[in-house]
C-alpha cells in the first residue's frame, strides 16, 4: 500500500481553494431537495456521479488519463468511491427527506471532530493540539450560531434513523479522505476513475433499490441534477482530492463548517432572504476556528509510512 502523502500547512491558495469548495457544495443541499423527492435518493446519488463523471472524462481524455496497472490501486479507487459516494450520497439523500437543511448542517459539522480523532491516532501529521481542539470548537460554534437555538431542539424531535443516516454519510467523508491519502494517481485521473466505479455501483443499487424511472425527470429537475453533477460533485471532488493530500483531513472537514453560512448568503443573493448578524457572527467564527486550527497544522512534514 502507497504511503501517506505529505501534507503542509494551507497558504493563501490553498485556503481560496477550500472557500470555493465550501461554496459550491453549499449549493448541494438544494439542489438535492428540488430532485430528492421525485427521482428518489439512490437515483439522485446516482445521476449526480455519472454527470460528474461524463463531464470530467473528455478532460482527463484529452489529457491522457492514466489507468491503473496494478490490483491494488483499483480495490482502493472501489473502497474511497463507495466511502465517498455511494454510501454518503445515499444516506444523506435519504436523510434530508425527513430532516431539515439546519439540522443536517448541525450534524455534518460533527465531522472535524472524527477527523481530529482519527488523524491523531492513524497518522504522524494530523495529531490533536490545543490550537485545533479550540479550531473545531469555534466552528461548531458558528454552526450553532447560523442554525439557532431551534435547530438543537430539533435534534429531538427529528427522525432518529434520518438523522443518524446522515451522520453516518457525513463520517464516510472523513474515513475516505484518510484512504485518499495514500492514493498516489494525479487528481484528475483518480477523480475520474473514482466517479466512473462510484456511478456503476449507485447504478446498480438505484435499480434494485428503487426500479427503473417510470419516466425522465422534468426540465427544472434535470438542472438541478447537471448543476451536482458537474460542481458539487465532479469538480468539487477533483478539489477535494488534490486538498485533502495538501493539507490534511482535518483542515478541510474543518473548512466545509462553513457550507451552511454560504447557504444562507446563497439565499440571500439568488432568494431576496435576509443575511442577519448572526450569520456574519457564524462565519467570522468558523473562519477563525480554521485559521486557529491552521497554527496547528505542520509547516512541512516528511512522507508517513502506511500503517
């Protein structure tokens, strides 16, 4: 098995990089509503990673995509996919049927504290320090902020196996991107071979699961399925890969507690809803919390050895 890669300390690029990821997954969780209900979760998920895959091909193509020659790379590329795709895409779906948007946000942001976790015991450069403990903890504080008090009574009264599938999807994140780690392909090529193995498997599971569509989706639907496809899901993941590698699991699950303030800010831009103060206080503490956590964060580590 490949090594872990290096990771370094996020520069001013690399923190651009994930603000734009955050914002266009920020769009996701609408877009997933507007077809949820009438193409179904599986289909959903399975749509969203073929159109992300069709788009990225030609590219990857014309620049002359390298496949793997060996097993190894391969069963890793089926278990990321399923852990980053399948499994997430379906029980997230499956999720916000029953769960509201603010809640669903409230439970995804538990997953910097897995990262932190997981990082400190399965990897020499992502260990836990003060500065990253009082990082995740002032980002799970802007969630707080941006949801409101009403949001954790909700964790009450909410479905508990919705919530729990969306907890589960949101973890899945976490344990693929420490897989991803040691992949050693260009992020394009993997991306693309990640997103071809993952529409296969969400495939099959939407026919067994769900049948065969009685019809094709309405013009309002299908764009909301090409807008997942080709952003959140095709060129979001390219960035994911590449910033994963770069500066760790934990920086970037930290980064995207900052998805439901853009949510917000979207409606207000493209909805006419009201951006409040406790919006700006959210987002100034989730920003804070990941530039604290980036003081935690190794200037430069040398390459770990797989475990």
């Amino acid at each position: 098995m490949s090594s872990i890669s290096t990771i370094s300390r996020p520069g001013g690029a690399d923190l651009a990089l994930l603000a734009l990821a955050a914002i266009i997954w920020a769009s996701a969780f609408s877009a997933i509503k507007v077809a949820v209900y009438d193409v179904g979760p599986v289909w959903t998920a399975a749509l969203r990673v073929t159109i992300g895959f069709m788009a990225l091909l030609p590219i990857a193509m014309w620049k002359g995509i390298q496949w793997p020659a060996a097993r190894s790379p391969w069963t890793m590329i089926v278990v990321i996919a399923a852990l980053n795709m399948v499994i997430p895409f379906a029980l997230i779906s499956w999720g916000l049927q029953e769960v509201e948007s603010g809640i669903a946000a409230l439970l995804m942001g538990t997953t910097p504290f897995m990262a932190m976790v997981l990082g400190h015991f399965f990897t020499s450069d992502e260990k836990i320090n003060l500065y990253k403990v009082f990082g995740v903890i002032l980002g799970l504080c802007g969630i707080l902020v941006v949801v409101g008090p009403s949001m954790v009574l909700g964790l009450g009264s909410a479905k508990f196996s919705s919530q729990v599938a969306i907890i589960c999807g949101a973890w899945c994140y976490v344990i693929a991107g420490f897989i991803m780690r040691r992949v050693d392909m260009k992020p394009l090529d993997f991306t693309v071979i990640a997103l071809g193995a993952g529409s296969v498997m969400l495939i099959l599971s939407a026919l067994v699961m769900e049948g065969v569509p009685d019809q094709l989706p309405a013009n309002r639907i299908m764009l909301a399925l090409l807008w997942l496809g080709v952003f959140p899901t095709g060129f979001t993941y390219l960035l994911r890969f590449y910033l994963v590698k770069k500066v760790g699991v934990g920086t970037f699950a930290l980064a995207m507690n900052t998805i439901p303030v853009f949510g917000i800010i979207f409606g207000s831009v493209f909805l006419g809803e009201a951006v409040t103060i406790e919006t700006m206080i959210a987002l100034s503490l989730v920003i804070g919390g990941l530039l604290v956590a980036r003081l935690g964060s190794p200037k430069f580590t040398k390459p770990q050895e797989g475990v």
